[in-house]
C-alpha cells in the first residue's frame, strides 16, 4: 500500500490556546493544607528570597490564612450536604452503586468550589486566519500504509525512476536467477495489495510489484488519468526490466535479460493490462494469470432486490455497501462503515473518477472479439462470489481464448489477493516452483 497527521482535535478547555493557562489557575479546595511544622528547608528558601531582594510580608500572609481556612471549611460542610449517602451493597451490583458513588462525590466537589478561590475565565481568543487544511487521512489510507510496510518488512526493496516525466514507484525481492514473475494491481489500488501472497511466490520467482501510473505513489497524482498512460508506463518500465536496464546509468547491466520471458499476474483492471501486453508484446510474455479481470465488457450488474446497477462511484454509505457486497463472499466479514465513508470521500478525486473522465480513450484498449489473438497461454483465476463483473464472464474468457484453464475459488470475491489469499496461493501453485514450463503445461 505514507502521511503525518496533524491533531486537529480542539482543546476541552474553554478559550483554545489559553486554556491550560487557567486550568493551572484554578486550585481545587485539596491545594490549601492544615498548618504543617516548621521546615528547614522552606526558611532557608524565605532567607534566600529577603537577601535576592524578593519582597514578601509574611504578616500579610499570615493574615488572609483565617479566610482560606474559612472557606474549606464552608466548602467542606456544603458538599457534606449534599452527597447522597452511599447506598447499602447488593449482590452483583456492588461495583456499580460504588462508581455511581464516586461521581457523585465528584460532581459535588466541583460545584462547591469557592467563589473566592476561583478565576472568572478570560474571553476565548478569536481564531486566526489559517489557510484550508488538508484533509486527515481516513481508514483505508491507514491501511494502505500498511499493506506497504509489510513489503517493506518481509523483505521487499522499493524503487523509483522517472518514466514520461513522472515518477514510477515498484518492489523487488528474488534472486535475478529466477523467473521474473510481474504482479499488476487493478483501479484504485496500489502494489501493498499483493502482500499477503507476494512473499510466498518470492521463493522461487523474482517477483516484481508495480504501482500503475496514477496509483499508489506512481505519477501523475491527479488531473484526468487515460488508461494510454497507465499502458504506456507500464510498457515502458516492463521493456527496461526485461532489458536490465539501470535507469540512473541508462545502460544494460544484464544482458541475458533481455531474451528472457517474463510472467505476468493482473487482479481486475490488472489482468486487462497483461492482457494488453500478450496482445501487442507475445514475445515478452511466458504465461499470464488473469485474476478476476481481463480485456473485454462487463455488462452492468444487479443485486437481488435493486433494481439499480452497481456503481465503481458510490455516493453514499448504502451504495457503497452494495458495491462491497457484491465484491465479497457473503460469508466474508461486513466492511465496517467508516470505512464505506472513506470509500465514498476518496471517490470524487480517485483513479477511478480520473479514468472515467478519459472514458472514449478507456473503451477504446478493450478487445472485445479479438481475444483469440492473443498467443500466450492464460490462466484464469476467479473467486466465483464476484458478483460486479458476472457470474458467465470468465466463461465468456476462456471460450474466446486459444490457450486457457479456469481455476475456481469457492468462497472468494473480486479480490483474492485480500479476502482469501491461501486459496489464491493454491490456485497459483504452478508460480511457486521455480520451473516456467509448469505454468505452460497442459
């Protein structure tokens, strides 16, 4: 899957910045003690002070004592008035009728705080002119810091170049004597989706994470998003991999890579990539695993009971836990609702509503009918609960395909990677053996 915070909650005490100012002010009845024995230490303080020149009359001092002490002693008569007697113990409530106890010695004891020993609190300051604040980071902005830290920790490295004048963010781990094995997230998501199964596969693949162009930390952050840049970036960075080329020096530093094949694995948006690159790159491309994605239309879909059709844009929380709904098992946990109103806030802003925007250029990579041009083999991985994308379209995939298998996960959405990631590793078993000719295989 990245952001500092900033405490934007207001001070419990009145008046802002003031406030712990006056709290300090403000002793409670407890601050005033009995007369307590002589103290060394304290004459030798009030000796220190006389000789600095501190004046300070101590007869005065001595005079305002009988005020003070009659005032705790009103205070203390007035709450003993007025605290409820504690009530008798009964069994199995005995904690509660104590704490109710105690608050009401507490409230009592700060209604009868003396008048005389209290300040009249300072007008609140009038707030400053501030310029408009970012906006806090909602629950999936959290999580996806997350997700990112966990590549970091199971030894993922993390780099970046600049790719048409933006800058390109990706993670490697495996040894380059491995079969490079290339992992592409779908719209709106970011590499730290794949950390569940990426460390797995890194046993025997040099595995590749990239965050798509628009996405995660990858350029451009915002301003309408055509899927030809999304493509062309990723070609571009797929064409130097497979060249071992270093970027900074823009040189070739392994030459053996650049016959090597490489395999390409897409979840929803993803898989259209790689489908894309099969299309017009054959010669790059070892094998493919579409994973609940691939390059031709959805129709809209329906749940039972509403008459609308899905929206990749929820406006509102019950949209937004339609369109969850139908991209999980419903046997899965419910998406808690703060998080369908971080769904709904990032929308507006978000890839998605970017892509939209470029919707002529977005349709025109689709290859509806050409399917069969596609040469190398294809795995297709589906979760069968994805209820956005339609119960027949990896059917419709694999028929029009010339070389593909469908693997099925029972009990698992759009997003295996995150809602059943063992049995995703399952269906990817061929990826975890070193030997490329497994994933070829009939």
């Amino acid at each position: 899957m990245d952001s500092s915070l900033k405490d934007d909650h207001p001070s419990p005490l009145p008046g802002g910045e003031r406030g712990p100012e006056r709290a300090t002010a403000l002793p409670s009845p407890t601050h005033i003690s009995e007369p307590s024995p002589p103290n060394p230490l304290s004459r030798r303080r009030e000796r220190g002070s006389q000789r600095a020149g501190v004046s300070g009359d101590v007869s005065e001092k001595a005079a305002l004592r009988p005020k003070a002490e009659e005032a705790l002693s009103n205070a203390r008569a007035e709450r003993k008035q007025a605290l409820p007697p504690l009530p008798p113990r009964e069994r199995g409530d005995g904690g509660v009728r104590v704490m109710d106890h105690i608050a009401a010695v507490l409230l009592v004891t700060l209604l009868s705080i003396p008048p005389i020993l209290a300040q009249e609190p300072e007008p609140a300051a009038e707030p400053e002119a501030t310029e408009p604040q970012v906006q806090s980071p909602g629950p999936m902005d959290f999580f996806i810091a997350f997700t990112r830290t966990q590549l970091a920790a199971s030894g993922f490295e993390r780099h970046e170049e600049q790719i048409h004048d933006q800058s390109l963010v990706w993670w490697s781990k495996g040894s380059t004597e491995h079969p490079t094995l290339v992992m592409i997230h779908g719209v709106a998501d970011q590499a730290g989706t794949w950390f569940q199964v990426a460390p797995a596969l890194a046993e025997s693949r040099r595995v590749l994470l990239v965050d798509l162009p628009g996405h995660g930390e990858s350029g451009p952050a915002d301003g309408p998003l055509k899927m030809s840049t999304v493509f062309q970036g990723l070609e571009t960075w797929l064409e130097r991999q497979r060249a071992g080329t270093d970027p900074q020096r823009a040189e070739t530093t392994d030459p053996r890579r650049a016959e090597t094949k490489v395999t390409l694995a897409g979840n929803s948006m993803g898989a259209w990539l790689a489908a894309l690159i099969a299309h017009r790159h054959p010669d790059w491309v070892e094998a493919e695993w579409w994973i609940n994605g691939g390059p031709v239309r959805a129709e809209p879909q329906t749940l039972d009971g509403s008459e609308e059709p899905l929206d990749l844009l929820p406006e509102d929380r019950e949209q937004a836990r339609l369109l969850m709904s139908a991209l999980r098992d419903p046997s899965s946990p419910a998406t808690p609702d703060m998080v369908l109103d971080d769904l709904v806030r990032r929308g507006p802003k978000g890839p998605i509503s970017r892509m939209f925007a470029e919707n002529d250029d977005l349709e025109g990579h689709l290859l509806d009918g050409r399917l069969s041009e596609i040469k190398p083999k294809v795995h297709v991985v589906w979760g069968e609960s994805d209820r956005f994308m339609g119960r027949d379209y990896p059917d419709r995939l694999v028929a029009g395909l010339p070389d593909a298998e469908l693997h099925v996960i029972k009990k698992c959405g759009h997003l295996p990677q995150a809602e059943c990631p063992q049995a995703l590793l399952e269906a990817l078993k061929p990826l975890l053996s070193p030997d490329p000719a497994l994933e070829t295989s009939p």
